[in-house]
C-alpha cells in the first residue's frame, strides 16, 4: 500500500486504531480522524508516521472539512459508530434514532464528503456487526443499524461503481467500546458469552483489522461483508 492515502473515521482507538497501524505497516499514508484531540494525539505516539484530524461523523460540515484537506485517497474506513442497550420501549426513542442515524446516514455522508476524491478501484469499508445475524436482546438497535449499513454496502457497489463499498461484521471484540457499555468491568463482562463461541474467546481488533486490510487491498471484492466474530453466528 505504499504511497496508497487511507482515511479512518474513527481512528485513535479500537479497530479503528488497529487498521491504522496495519495500514502504516504496509507503507500507507493514513489520516485517523476522532472527536477527541487526546485520544488522536495518543494515538500519534502509537503509530510512527500517523497523521491526525478532529470531525465528528454527526456533524457534515466537519466531515468536509477532512476531505476538503486531501488532494486524492485510496480507501476509506469508517469504525465510528455507537449503540444503545435498552429494550425498545425503554429510554428515549430519540437516543436510538441517533445511534441509526449516525452509523446508515453518517456513514453516508462520508462517502458524499469523499467519493470524488477516491480512485476507481479504491474502496470504502463499513461496520456492520453480529447483531444483523445475531440479534440479541436488548442491542436491538445495533440490529437495524448494522444490516442497514452492510445493505448500504451493497448498494452503492451498484450505484457507484467502479468505486468498491465492503463492510466488516465484527463479532464480540476487545475495545474501548466494551468500557462505554460497561464502564465497572469492560470487555469482561462478555467472558460467559464468548466461551461459548467456536472459538471460545473475544475477537481481537488486530484479527478485524486484518480484514478490513484485505478488503482494500483486493480489487476484486466489492458489496461484501466479511465476518470477524469466532463463529458467533453459529452457535
Ligand atoms: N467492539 C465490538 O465488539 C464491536 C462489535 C460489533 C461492531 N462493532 C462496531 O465496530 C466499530 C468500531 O468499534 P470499536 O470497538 O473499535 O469502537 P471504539 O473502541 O469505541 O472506537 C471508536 C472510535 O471511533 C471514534 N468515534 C466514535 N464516535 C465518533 C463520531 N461520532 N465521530 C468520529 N469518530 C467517532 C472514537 O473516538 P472518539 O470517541 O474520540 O470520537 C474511536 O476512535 C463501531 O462502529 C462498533 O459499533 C464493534
């Protein structure tokens, strides 16, 4: 990938932060993008060569803003997004409305901000998850959300090619997030649940990340969704 530019939005922390340093691995230029200056500078001192910006995926002007700085890119990722656990008739329906809002139409908006920048047979790479397969209770929201965006995937293959839309359904996988949802005990709390996998453990960002590599790297793929979960669809 050497002299290839790769945005990441979401990219000082998680899977986001793991590509990150995949993609510099393979001789990438790469641009993290996240809200939080600390976190980027953080993760600047991780990855050598690292390039960092400040954009929140709510919010299209800042997006425009990241692209409006680049002359030409090869490959988006875009790992921001959050969810919400509740039933659906608790909490307000605003909070899960925007945890949709931001991963379909933010993710959408990305591609609006960037598309003319990217090359043809460059890519860009969507979350989706376990929950489109695997709907559990209470994560309901990242049911809809996650199908609704590997579906995204699949039609702008169609509608926008040659550029090439993938996405990556990560089963359960050790990262910041888990400290979010569960901020007494982090990813342990999933230690029950993924013992019960094929592969009785947690998927690890490195292990999505490979994925998400391959995805950009191989120009023969497009409207795909790789699954990174230890067999959690399965079971
Ligand atoms: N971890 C899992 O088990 C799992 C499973 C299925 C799907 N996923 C999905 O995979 C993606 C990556 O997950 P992860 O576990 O790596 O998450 P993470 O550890 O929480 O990292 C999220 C990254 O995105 C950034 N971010 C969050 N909201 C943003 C926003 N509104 N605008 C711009 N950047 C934003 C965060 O930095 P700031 O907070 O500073 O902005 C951080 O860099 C997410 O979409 C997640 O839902 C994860």
């Amino acid at each position: 990938m050497t002299g290839q530019q790769v945005v990441i939005i979401g990219g000082s922390e998680g899977i986001g932060l793991a590509v990150a340093k995949a993609a510099r691995g393979l001789g990438a230029r790469v641009l993290a993008v996240a809200r939080t200056e600390a976190k980027l500078q953080a993760a600047r001192e991780a990855v050598s060569g690292l390039e960092i910006g400040v954009a929140d995926i709510n919010e299209t002007a800042s997006i425009e803003k990241v692209f409006a700085g680049l002359s030409s890119v090869d490959h988006v990722y875009i790992a921001a997004g959050s969810t919400k656990i509740g039933g659906p008739l608790e909490h307000s329906l605003e909070d899960f409305r925007h945890r949709f809002d931001e991963r379909l139409w933010g993710s959408l908006d990305v591609v609006r901000a960037a598309h003319h920048l990217v090359r043809p047979g460059g890519s860009f790479t969507f979350s989706g998850g376990l929950a489109s397969d695997r709907p559990a209770k209470g994560a309901w929201v990242s049911g809809i959300a996650t199908m609704a965006t590997e579906q995204l995937a699949r039609v702008l293959a169609i509608e926008l090619a040659p550029l090439r839309f993938n996405s990556v359904a990560p089963g359960y996988t050790d990262t910041p997030m888990w400290n979010h949802i569960f901020p007494e005990i982090g990813s342990q709390a999933l230690d029950e649940v993924t013992k019960k996998h094929l592969v009785p453990r947690m998927v690890t960002a490195d292990e999505v990340a490979q994925a998400v590599l391959l995805l950009m790297q191989n120009e023969a793929i497009t409207g795909e969704t790789i699954h990174v979960d230890c067999g959690a669809r399965l079971v």
